[in-house]
C-alpha cells in the first residue's frame, strides 16, 4: 500500500506514467536490499556529516590524550595520525588513542568537581550532550623508533610501507548469516626499532 502510494505521487510531481514510476521504485528498492543484505552501509549525506564529526571529534581527543603523554602532534586527521613522542609512553598513546577513538575510555578531562569531558561506552560525552564515536572501526598503528638524527622522510616512508604490508596479511575472518566466509583488518600494530 504504501509503494502504491508513493508511485502515485511521484508520478503526479514529476509527469512519469505510473508504470514508469512503478519501475523506477523497485529499482531503487532492489538497489536498497542489495545493500543490506551485503551489510554494507549506504552512504548518504547524513552518515558522511555524522562520520566526518566522529573522525573530527577522534583527532581532538588524540590531540589531547598526545599532548598528556608529553608528545607533540604534527599532523591530525581521518583516521590518520602522526606525533613526536617520548618512547616511555608510546604504548599509553596507542592504548588510550585507540580507546577514545572507538569510544571507550582513554580521556577524562575535569574541572574541579564537574566532568567536561568523558568517553565512555562508544560515545563522548561533553558536559550533557552524547557524541558517537567511531566503535566498529578499526584503527592501525605504525610505531617507528629512531634516533633523532635519522632522517625524518626515511621513517615516515618505511613507517606507511610496513603498515600497509601487515594490513595486507593480517586478516580477521568470520562467517557471515548466509554462511559466506568474510574477512577484516580491523586492527594492527606494527613497531620497528631502527
């Protein structure tokens, strides 16, 4: 009944013959279930505002949580992330960055009595307004420590390259409600000592 309807009134608003209107709604019905029943997610403006909000609100707290830790953030941004910092407290960044990023502790920020800030439970809470935060998605660390005289690029390069080839052979597989065999990176840490 309410496909009849919509056919109906597309076909008033926009002068298509009711068949036509008719095709072009299963189609976009089928597209849909397609969709879903791949468990992929349709990227429609309101997902792509409330993920670029969470990757935003994701690099402020890892802004903070470096900051904590005595380090130093040279580029924040997406998922991506690349900081300065004691090697003392490398494993405390990866933990808490990757906690507060998924939501789940990581950065609790105070002022006297009050709570300002609080991750907890895949959200962000900032004073009484509940934030999502980013919990399904994986996150990916390259720890590369060197001395401080080595060339700055030739880490970054070397970094990204073994990142990337541990993401390649490093795979979660499970079984979907069909029975399909799937596979994800969901998260990798990678440290070299040069």
């Amino acid at each position: 009944v309410i496909v009849e309807a919509w056919v109906k009134s597309i076909a008033e608003s926009t002068g298509l013959k009711v068949d036509e209107a008719q095709k072009r709604i299963e189609k976009v019905i089928d597209t849909l279930s397609d969709i879903l029943k791949e468990l992929r997610i349709p990227v429609t403006l309101t997902y792509h505002v409330a993920l670029s909000a969470a990757l935003m609100r994701a690099a402020l707290l890892d802004a903070a949580i470096i900051s904590k830790h005595d380090g130093i953030v040279v580029y924040t941004g997406g998922d991506d992330l690349l900081a300065l910092a004691p090697v003392d407290k490398l494993l405390d960044i990866v933990r808490d960055t990757r906690l507060a990023f998924g939501g789940f502790g990581g950065l609790a920020e105070t002022n006297s009595s009050t709570i300002i800030v609080e991750v907890k439970q895949g959200f962000i809470k900032i004073k009484e307004a509940y934030l999502p935060m980013l919990s399904n998605i994986g996150r990916s660390y390259s720890l590369y420590i060197a001395h401080y005289h080595y060339p700055l690029s030739l880490v970054l390069s070397r970094a990204s390259a073994l990142l990337e080839d541990a993401k390649d052979k490093c795979t979660f597989e499970y079984y979907d409600e069909n029975l399909k065999v799937r596979s994800c990176a969901k998260d990798v840490l990678v440290i070299t000592y040069c």
